[in-house]
C-alpha cells in the first residue's frame, strides 16, 4: 500500500499530509472520520509493505504502546492492517520534539531542562513498570507539548517482559549517539539502559553536545563501552552534574534505581513538576503539530544560535543514522568494557 492524501485506512481515517518520514515508516496527519478529529497515524513505508519481519515490528510497536496509560506518554487510539500494510494511529501533538529545541538552544537553563527530564522519567518509569523497555530514548522521541507537558513516544525497538526476542544475534538495536554500554556489548536493555539515554539527552542540553562521537555508529558504540565520560563544565550546579555522572555510569547497577527515584531527584532541584507541566509560554515557543516522528520545521523558526564559548559543536557524522537503527557489526566483548 502506498500512504497518499486522501487514503482512507481502515474505512475511518483519511490521511492528511505527510509531516515525516522515519527508517520504518511515514507519519501523516490524519482525520478520523468517525470521530471527527485529527490524529497521527504512523504507516508503514510502502518498500516494507509484505515483509512480515517489519510488519511484526509494527504489531509489537502496537502491543507495546497499549500497554501504556499515563499522561507523559504519547497515547495509542488504534492499529490496524490494510494491503500488507500496518498502521497506527496516536493522539496528535501541538508542540516540538526536544530536538527542534536543541538545534534552536543548543544549551538549556536548568530551569527549563528540569521539568523536561523529570516528566520524560515518569513516562519511563511507567512503561516500566508495564514491563516494556522503551531502548530509543533520544530527544526526537521527546515531544514538548505547547502547554509545557512532555510526552515520550515511538515504542518502534521496544521490548516487554513477556515478548520474544526478535534482534538477530550479533546486531544491537538502538541509536547509537544514545545506546547504554550494555546495549552495546549485545546484553538485554532494562529499565537502567533507559535511564542511561536520558542522562545523554541530559548532557548533551547542559553542554550543547554528546558526550562520545565517532565517524560510524560502531566507533560511537564503542566509546559507550570503553571511554570515561568527559566532565561536565564547572558552572553545572554540583548536585545536578553528580547526578547525570551517575546516570551515565557504565555499569547499570551504579545508576538511580529506577525512573521514580530520578523523576524524584530533579524533581528536589527544583520546584516540583506540576501534573499538567510548565508552560512553554514561560521560555518562548515555537508550537505547531508534532507526533511520533516529526522533524519539520516552521518556516519562521529562528537560525540556529551561537553555541556557549568554549563548548564547540560536534562535527558532523553523516555516517551515524539518526533515526532507530540496527547497529550492524560484531557485538563488542565483555572484555573489552572498561572500568565502571
């Protein structure tokens, strides 16, 4: 089946306009007739309609996302199959993905950053307790909701408890800018694993870059594994910096011990995250429609400001894929990680 405007899927919702398009498949403003409102609906891409591997994919994505209920998560309506083809169809986000956010504002005040990590916790401790490893989080999976609620979306890679195995040996899923170093080494992702990705997602808003890059997603894959994390500059509050440290400890046993107990940690470096979030009206906005993939821009959003001096960008990788990935190569030995 070929996404286009005016499809109906499903005999109920038409598709709109197409807003992105990820490694597996498109995102569309769509218009669910039968209720007559807009919604996301993620499609399978039309090379990948028939092949029952990326159609499983689409099911678990589906099963996973049901899973879940909680404000801080983007919410599934519907899934359904058409020509070979899988669809799901989610709310509709005004708003960002913290990456548009990052590109605009390299580097974020604490205050703003805060509310943000702590409400992408929640989420995570949610799914968690749901049983499911979200394993891709990243800041373009981090959605900002124009009222200042964040809510985490695309559960593409992600497992549950009770789910079988479908990376083939030898292959680590993930992206690699953000992979914990046990994701690396081809060890099962846990609920520590997410918490690692968040502490990048971390470092890279209070430096204005990541913390390891390399000219191909293996070489990144192995810094994780093997490379001290750099120090954060010195004007990071303390107490916020230890924490991110230990966010990113190589061994998932040294970091928080859960999602909750991290959401409760930023929450006392600052005033407590209300339920509904922080307005975005406080620090500017740039809103506009979102969901789980959206990488457009508004034709008047800001150039891209100067980075703090002495905090240079990171070079480009245009190797290193950007989106979820199967980081294709050996699986790096036990042995070659370095010291927690």
């Amino acid at each position: 089946m070929k996404p286009a405007v005016a499809v109906a899927l499903g005999g109920r919702y038409r598709l709109v306009s197409r807003i992105a398009v990820g490694g597996m498949g498109e995102v569309w403003v769509g218009h669910d007739e039968a209720l007559a409102r807009d919604v996301a609906v993620k499609v399978l891409r039309e090379e990948f309609a028939g092949d029952a591997g990326f159609l499983e994919r689409f099911r678990t994505e589906a099963r996973n996302s049901a899973q879940l209920s909680h404000p801080n998560i983007a919410q599934l309506y519907d899934y359904g199959e058409q020509d070979g083809s899988g669809f799901l169809v989610m709310e509709l986000v005004l708003g960002e993905p913290m990456s548009d956010l990052l590109d605009r504002q390299p580097v974020l005040p604490t205050r703003r950053l805060l509310p943000i990590l702590a409400q992408t916790a929640r989420a995570l401790h949610a799914a968690h307790v749901a049983g499911v490893v979200h394993r891709d989080v990243k800041p373009g999976n981090i959605l900002l909701a124009r009222s200042g609620r964040v809510k985490i979306t695309d559960f593409g890679i992600s497992t549950a408890s009770n789910q079988i195995p479908m990376t083939a040996s030898g292959m680590v899923m993930g992206t690699a800018q953000y992979l914990s170093p046990e994701q690396a080494i081809g060890r099962a992702a846990t609920p520590a694993s997410d918490v690692y990705s968040l502490g990048i997602v971390a470092y890279e808003a209070l430096v204005g870059n990541r913390p390891f890059t390399g000219p191909t997603a293996v070489d990144i894959a192995i810094a994780h594994v093997n490379t001290p994390v750099p120090p954060l500059p010195g004007d990071i509050d303390p107490e916020l910096s230890a924490l991110v440290m230990r966010m990113l400890a190589k061994e998932p046993e040294a970091r928080p011990r859960s999602a909750a107990s991290l959401a409760r940690m930023l929450d006392g470096m600052l005033d407590r995250t209300p339920p509904g979030g922080v307005p975005m009206a406080a620090y500017g906005r740039h809103a506009r429609t979102v969901d789980l993939m959206d990488a457009a821009e508004l034709a008047d959003t800001p150039t891209r400001p100067t980075r703090v001096p002495g905090r240079a960008a990171e070079p480009a990788s245009p190797s290193v894929p950007s989106g979820p990935s199967v980081v294709d190569a050996p699986v790096i030995a036990p042995a070659q990680a370095g010291p927690p």
